[in-house]
C-alpha cells in the first residue's frame, strides 16, 4: 500500500477523469481504465468491491448502448427490425466508450473515497477550498449513507407489514416508494436541523479562518505520483492520435 496525500489522490482523480472525456477511442478508454486499475492496487482501494458496485449499473450500460445505436446510425448495422437498424457497429462503440468512461469515473472517485471523510475535508482545505465548502461535502458525504438507512428502514417496515414487492405491479410499486420516501426525507430535514443547530453552538464561521489539529504534507512520493499518472495519461493520448 502507498499512504499519498489527500490532495494527491483528488489530482490523479481530476486528470484521469478529464482525460477520460477527451478520449474517444475505445482502445484509450480501456488503456486509461487499466491504469486506473493499477492505481487503485497500489492504493489499496477494494478493486473487487468497486467492481461489484459496476455491476449494479449493467442494465443501466447496456441501455446506453442501445440508445447510442438507435441515434447513430453511422457503420454496418447489427441488428436490425425489418429495415430499421437497432444495433449499429458505429453505436456499439460509442455505447462501450460511455460504458469505459462511466467505469473510470466511478473508480477515480473511489480513489478519492479511499482517503476517508475528514481526510478529504482536510484535504479540500488545504487545496485554498472555503472551509464552507469543505465542510458541506463532507456533510453531504456523511449524510448520503444516513438516507439510505432511513429509507432501507422504511422499506423493511413496509415488508414486515406483509407487502411483497415483489408481487406488487409496477404503477402501485412507484407510488409505494413515494410514500416511503417522504417520511425518509422528513427524519433527514430534522437531522439537518440538529446538526446545524450543533455547528452553530460551537461558533461555526465566527472567524473567517478554522485551525485543525491534524496538518497534512505533500511528500515527494505524492508529487512522483502525479507526474508519473500525467506523463502515462499524456503518452496514452499521443499513442492513441497516431
């Protein structure tokens, strides 16, 4: 394991999600996702856990491809329904380009993730961030797995109360979520309000500066690992140009 610098890891984010917009060949895509890869062993980050996240969104890459198809209708067509074409080469590649791009930017933000909450915070501060800002992400990022508990919750009331959701059509199942929904977004509101009231009470923004006991250091591995990730980046797009 390679122990980097928070801002570290959000730099080697930001270029290799930036660099993932601007590829348009599959082969880049795929050199750029197995850097990613190599980048996510070295810092430890859980390759497999990740990879099973990517499988949720199957369903989700598969319809891009489709719909990438339907509307590109350049190169030879696949599959076709009488004289339409479904299924085109030229919108197969450009649905496995989004796929490899959404891919990489899911596991960039892994990387980032892997530093932990109050280490991004910290990190977000010391990059000249608002300490506003800083604050607010790390909130949203607390926050996020709180909704899902609430809303998990409610569903396995609702379970327990002898609704099959598996039975359940799908017009009655949409309107089911909704009202399981509003009492999760309620009990978040009142968790806002508590902590707001909390940061309040302990002088939040009564300076326009907030010391921390923890101080973080950029090393000279940390600025190695950005120039080595820059010049592999750089090298992909001008193999991939010729």
């Amino acid at each position: 394991m390679i122990d980097l610098d928070t801002r570290t890891k959000i730099v080697i984010a930001a270029l290799i999600s930036t660099a993932s917009v601007f590829l348009k060949n599959i082969a880049g895509l795929s050199a750029l996702l197995l850097l990613t890869l190599i980048i996510c062993k070295f810092l430890s980050v859980p390759i497999y856990e990740s990879l099973k996240k990517l499988r949720k969104f199957s369903y989700v890459f598969f319809a891009l491809i489709i719909i990438q198809s339907i509307f590109i209708k350049e190169g030879h067509g696949l599959l076709f329904i009488g004289d339409i074409k479904i299924l085109t080469t030229r919108g197969l590649e450009a649905g496995i380009s989004i796929m490899l791009r959404m891919a990489i930017i899911i596991l960039s933000a892994m990387i980032i993730a892997s530093s932990g909450i109050l280490k991004i915070t910290y990190g977000l501060i010391a990059m000249k961030l608002p300490y506003e800002i800083a604050y607010m992400v790390l909130l949203a990022m607390k926050f996020l797995p709180l909704f899902k508990e609430e809303f998990e919750n409610s569903l396995i009331a609702v379970q327990l109360a002898g609704a099959d959701l598996k039975k359940i059509p799908i017009g009655q199942k949409l309107s089911l979520y909704s009202y399981i929904l509003t009492p999760s977004v309620m009990n978040s509101l009142k968790r806002a309000r508590y902590i707001s009231a909390a940061m309040e009470l302990r002088g939040f923004r009564a300076y326009p500066k907030r010391t921390a006991y923890s101080k973080i250091k950029m090393k000279n591995a940390d600025y190695g690992a950005i120039f080595i990730t820059a010049s592999i980046i750089v090298f992909i797009s001008i193999m991939i140009m010729r």
